[in-house]
C-alpha cells in the first residue's frame, strides 16, 4: 500500500495538479501508521498540504493538513503548535461552513485538558467531546472512542478502572479487556487475555493500544508480553535531545 501511495504521489506531482496531489498525499499519510514514531513524517505531509492548499484556494485540503499537523504535533506533546493548527482549522471551518471539523478540535482540546488539567475536567471535557461526536453521523469512528477516553484518565491518574461491559468497547475491547478484568479483581483472567492478545491494527491508535498492553503486562507480571510492547513502542521514544524528537529509521517513508 505504501508503495501505491508514493506512485500515487509521483504522478500526481508529474501532472501538476494541486488538489490531485493533496489528495495522493493525504494516502501518503495513511500509510504512516505501520509503526510507531511517525509522527515527523505525518507533520511533514500535513506541512506541505497546508501549503499547496493555502496557494491553490483549495480550502477543505487546508484543513486536512491543519488537522494532520495538529495531530502530529500532539502526538510529540507539542501542545502549542497542536493548538496553532487546531485554531486555523476551526477558522478555515467557519469560513468555509464545514460543520463537522470543531468536532475533531474539540476532542483534541479534551485530549489536551486531560494532559494537562485535573482528573474531573478531563473526564467533563471527553463527555462533552464525545456527545458531539454522537451528532456528528460518523458512527465508525464513535463506538468506543469515549470509553476509551475516560479510562486513560483514569489510568493516568491512578483512578480505578471503570466502563461498560468490553463488549461495547468496539475495536478496542481486545486491549481494553485485560485491564477491565484486573479492575474487576480477576487478574487470573486477565492474565489470559493478555497472553493470547494480538497485535493492534496499525492506524491512528496503534501506540496507544500497544501502551494499554504494556499497562496491564506490567500489572500482571508478564514478561513476554511486556517485552513485545517494549519492541513495538521503542521506536516513537524521544530522544535524549529533546522532547518531541524520534530516532531515525532508514527506509521511514520508502518502503511498503
């Protein structure tokens, strides 16, 4: 898939076409998830999106760059440059009436309060994010999402594990499930889960799955799993240079 995207992208360069190659570059940006770490490379295409587009009046294109860096941003704690995009994309919104895009701001701003603020205004920002989401029509995207949420805030804060039975959980319920069972005091069962747990799709969620795993291997005592979500993760950790930099891996970007 990877390699389609990029011919994708050379043709659409070839040809000179803005929105053609907004579009090629935005596949680009859907290959950038087959590990973790990527997030330079999905600042770099947001980057170059937003600047086609801004030149060529193609305003929904801006938008989407303005959303891929505010994610990418944020992804490295780059809180500032996350909220610089997320403003200009809500501009770019009521400018153009494209109603659906404050959504995804505003649960970016519920991410941020919750890295950022107490336990009780994070747990209030993601249900406010999440009734929005309900009214937004993309259902896809909604099932499981605020469970999700609300149980990060809690593991961050020490909080006890709490949300609805792992079958509403969506495509989330194999990573959620071992530390919904070591929440109930069933850390034999929990054990099991782990044991048998596959490895996450490889999307935007990818790292975090992988860091609900390390969680619950750690709680358990199990070595090999722990292991596995060592090996999964090393490569989106921050240098000692700086905070929001990734080590370097030959080929990111250029091979499928």
């Amino acid at each position: 898939p990877l390699r389609a995207a990029r011919q994708a992208e050379e043709i659409a360069r070839r040809l000179g076409d803005a929105a053609l190659l907004c579009f090629a570059l935005n596949g680009t940006f859907m290959q950038t998830f087959r590990r973790a770490g990527l997030a330079a490379r999905r600042d770099a295409i947001g980057a170059e999106v937003v600047a086609l587009a801004a030149r060529h009046g193609l305003a929904r294109y801006e938008v989407l760059g303005r959303l891929v860096r505010m994610q990418a941003r944020c992804a490295v704690a780059d809180l500032a440059g996350a909220d610089r995009h997320a403003a200009a994309a809500d501009t770019l919104a009521e400018r153009h009436d494209l109603p659906l895009v404050p959504v995804f701001t505003t649960w970016y701003r519920a991410l941020r309060t919750a890295m950022t603020g107490p336990p009780d205004a994070a747990l209030a920002a993601y249900e406010a994010a999440g009734a929005r989401l309900r009214d937004a029509g993309m259902p896809g995207l909604t099932e499981g999402l605020l469970p999700l949420a609300l149980l990060s805030v809690r593991l961050r804060h020490g909080l006890p594990y709490e949300g609805p039975p792992v079958e509403d959980w969506g495509p989330y319920a194999p990573w959620v499930r071992p530390l919904l069972l070591l929440g109930e005091g069933r850390p034999e069962e929990a054990a099991r889960a782990l044991a048998g747990v596959p490895s996450p799709p490889r999307d935007l969620m990818y790292e975090a799955m992988w860091c609900l795993v390390a969680r619950a291997a750690a709680a358990v005592g199990d070595p090999d799993t722990a292991a596995r979500a060592r090996t999964a993760l090393t490569p989106a950790a921050p240098r000692t240079g700086g905070r929001g930099q990734r080590p370097h891996h030959a080929g990111d970007g250029e091979r499928a």
